[in-house]
C-alpha cells in the first residue's frame, strides 16, 4: 500500500487529489450528451466533492455501441488469451501503483475508513484484477465422449457486451468483481458506478487504459439508476447484466431483460444474514469479536452484514456484554482519521432511514441496550452511533427488513431447531455464521442455513477462490469471486463434426 496510514501522509496525498469526473466513452473523456452533472457529496460534511457528468440513454447507447464495435472488431474478444492476460496484469500493476488515490476517492465518497479502503477493498480489488488475468490461460474447452465417426468440441465464448451496474457501499471492490472477470473472459464492458461513488470507477476506466485495454472495451456512464441504470438494463445492444444492489431494484433488472432482449440478468442483492451462536461456543470474547465485526464493519452498509445475533438463552446475556463492551472502542468520526473504525452513512436520506428503522424497533418493543441517535451533528456528515437491541422477535421489522445501517438484533433460542428456524425464516440468503465446538452441529447447521456463504466459527466471506452470492431474494443466477464468475460471463457452444 503506497499510502501511509497516518494523518500526515493522508494530508499530504489529500492535496494533491484531483477528480476525473467525465463519461469514458470508447476510449475518450466526454460530457453528458445532455450537458447535465450532479453533485458527488462527502458524507462526512455534507459539503460537495464534484459535479459528474449525468449520463443517460443517450450515452449509455454510445458506449454499447462502442463496445459492441469492439467486440465485433475482436481487438479484445479475440486477442490471444496471453495477450488479455498481459495487459489485465498491468492493469493490475497500474490499480497497485495508484491504490492511494483510489483509496481516498472511495473515502471521500462513500464515507469509508480510510484504514477499511487502504487495507482491505483496495489490496482485493487489485488482488480480483490479477487473479482473473492469470486464469485467462488456464482455462481449458473439452471434448466431448463421441462415437469414432464424430468430434464434439465443447467451447467457452464471451457473451458480448456486458453491463455491469454496481453499488456505492464498495465502490472501486464492487467494481473489480465484476469487471475483472467480464474482461478476462473477452468481454466488452459498460460500468454504471453508483451515483454516490462514481470517482474511483472513472479513473479505473482511465488507468485500464492506460494499461493497454484497446478502445471501446471499457466505457464508464455515471448516472442515476432510473436513468442510467435502467438504459443500461434495457438496451438491446447489452447482452448480459451483471448488478449488486438492492433486491427491489434487482427485480427490476429481470423486468427490462423481459420487456426487451431477454439479456441475460446476474443478480447479488440484499441480505438480513443470521450469526447463530451456540451454547458450547468456542472462547465468547472471540465470537464477540467476529459478531461485531460482522454488524459493524462498514457501518453495516454490507449486503453480507451480520444483523441477527441469533443466540442460545444460557449465553445470550454473557455475549451481549461482551459484545457492548467492544463496540464502545470502534471510534465513529472522521473517515480519513486512520483510528476511525466508524464513518457517516453514505447520504442523509440513508441516514434518516436507518434512524427509522431504530425507532420502529423501539416502537415493537425491543429493549436498546446501547446507540440509536445521531451524533457529530456539528461537522455536517452523516453519523450515527452504532446500534444494539435485545429482546428482538424475528417477527419484528428490524429483524425482516435489510436496514444496511449498524444497527444488530439480538433474538434468543433454546434448541438447534428453533436456531435454524430463525436463521432461515427470512426473505434473504446471502449469507451466515454459526458458533460451535461440535462438529456434528456445524456440519448440520452449516448445511441446514439457505445461503449462498456459511462461515463456521468465524467471519468470512471467503476469498478470491470461492464464489459469493446469494439464495432466495438474495440472488438469481450470479455469483462474483472464482472461476464461476469468469464462467458465467460466456456462452457455451458445441461444435460437431462428423468425420468422414
């Protein structure tokens, strides 16, 4: 990491920031066709970053249209799998060489911890980029088992043009996962960055350049979701859609491919992720550890946020304890303070959404233990206290609705059944955790839970090599990470040949 953690060098690399906050469209910076921008917001002030061009059906159209020109012209689909892979690595090199940047723009955009941003989603996005490359040349076709008088090829083919629609909670991470895997399969890409965070994807765009990527393979449209997104997900020059967001918004998605091309719709939504902990739980100050970690981490704007502590009554005081205890030492305040643990919500309309969701969880009758209020008021960002409730029914709308805000439930059991009832009764299935020393428990708990990642006594989401996605309205069809990922972004095709 060439940014040091300490608020000298942070200053430092503050004043020399510049933002690149133009459309990159078939290899040029432009503006909107339309003229319009919008304003990017810091969350810790309230105070404006930039104004980003506003791109809309107009541009999205020029930027499929420059794909697809590229795609067809095979500069990219169709270069050797060496050549994809050499250029992907240095892009890497280049995402490695200017992490520091990309590391404040995603703080000063989406609110993030300058020590979250510095030291986990910059090192993974660069991490994402290489592995994908270095896969490029060691996939293999097949061949399928015909008779003498026959050959079957079974090949792997890029799709097309693949638009990629991400979220604002992982702004530059987000990116990597779908774009690294799009590109190292031959893909042209189109990439909608949220409205909120639209900084680091542009001069991702910029830098993969840079790098080699010809003309036209990459295009940035920064825009809102009704506009942008929906260009993006309706246009029928797009061949594939790969989107994180919201559940609500994802079905949306699955409407425009049916109302258009019947583009194919990858989908990684929401989630209300259970932490179910046992009563022979292995060493509680750990779990307490991983629990808020799991809640907290990113000021829970994380589709994979551990929201319900799900925990066996005999225990369940002990942990809670523990687990207040520890969440008063994750400082909330300035993101790019290097001690900060805790930054504002992205917006103030989020923020005003999460406090509501507090109140309703008063309001049902759950017991705050500790947080619920705006603080920092003064600075003019976005913060909040992080939130903990016990006494919390599964029935209750903290413990349905995903609230993407640090607020944890705790909802009590007393036997494995009615655990794994709780854990499953929900919408979502994104992922979970599960706290136990048998081994039996954690094989039949990890295999009983509906969601796309179980982690067993810890944390985790896995790494590069496993795929992440969700079950139920957590997911449809997608998954990012691993070679399933590069996989889904090609079509399968079989060639027969009959032999004479």
């Amino acid at each position: 990491m060439t940014l040091q953690l300490e608020s000298h060098a942070i200053q430092a690399a503050l004043a020399n920031l510049s933002f690149r906050t133009q459309a990159f469209i078939d290899g040029t910076f432009v503006h909107a066709r339309s003229g319009k921008t919008f304003i990017s917001e810091n969350p810790a002030t309230g105070k404006a970053l930039a104004q980003i061009a506003e791109c809309d059906a107009a541009d999205v159209d020029l930027a499929v249209k420059a794909g697809r020109r590229a795609f067809e012209k095979g500069v990219w689909s169709r270069m050797q799998p060496a050549d994809r892979k050499r250029i992907l690595l240095g892009f890497a090199d280049l995402l490695e060489a200017n992490d520091a940047e990309l590391a404040l723009l995603d703080t000063l955009e989406a609110g993030k911890p300058i020590r979250d941003c510095a030291t986990v989603d910059l090192p993974d996005t660069i991490h994402c980029v290489r592995w994908h490359a270095e896969a490029i040349d060691k996939l293999y076709g097949q061949v399928a088992p015909t008779g003498p008088d026959n050959l079957a090829l079974i090949l792997r083919e890029p799709v097309g043009v693949v638009g990629c629609v991400v979220p604002w909670n992982f702004p530059a991470q987000m990116a990597a996962w779908k774009i690294a895997p799009a590109l190292a399969a031959g893909n042209s890409v189109v990439l909608k960055p949220a409205e909120l965070t639209s900084l680091s994807a542009i001069r991702m765009a910029e830098l993969a350049a840079e790098a080699g990527l010809p003309t036209g393979v990459l295009n940035v449209v920064p825009g809102f979701g009704e506009t942008a997104g929906q260009a993006v997900g309706r246009n029928m020059g797009v061949d594939l859609v790969a989107f994180t967001g919201s559940t609500e918004v994802g079905r949306l998605f699955l409407k425009y491919a049916a109302e258009s091309n019947l583009k194919r719709i990858l989908l990684e939504c929401g989630g209300k992720s259970p932490q179910v902990v046992f009563a022979d739980a292995p060493d509680l100050d750990l779990v307490a550890t991983n629990v808020v970690s799991s809640a907290f981490w990113n000021m829970g704007e994380n589709c994979s946020c551990g929201s319900r502590l799900i925990v066996h009554r005999d225990i369940k005081d002990d942990l809670i304890g523990k687990v207040a205890q520890l969440t008063r030492t994750w400082k909330v305040g300035d993101p790019l303070d290097p001690e900060i643990r805790l930054g504002p919500m992205v917006e103030k309309p989020h923020m005003e959404k999460v406090l509501g969701y507090i109140e309703a969880g008063k309001e049902e009758g759950a017991k705050l233990v500790m947080g619920g209020r705006r603080i920092l008021p003064e600075t003019g960002g976005y913060f909040l206290e992080p939130t903990l409730f016990d006494e919390v029914e599964n029935h209750m709308k903290i413990a349905r609705e995903e609230i993407f805000g640090p607020v944890l439930s705790v909802i009590p059991f007393s036997t494995e059944e009615e655990a794994l009832a709780i854990a499953n009764d929900t919408d979502y299935g994104l992922a979970a955790s599960l706290y136990t020393r048998n081994l039996d428990t954690a094989h039949r708990a990890a295999r009983a839970i509906r969601a796309g990642t179980v982690s067993v006594n810890c944390f985790s989401e896995g790494d590069i090599t496993t795929p992440f996605g969700g079950f139920k309205q957590s997911g449809f069809a997608g998954r990012d990470k691993s070679i399933w990922a590069q996989e889904q972004y090609t079509e399968l095709k079989t060639i027969w040949m009959q032999l004479q």
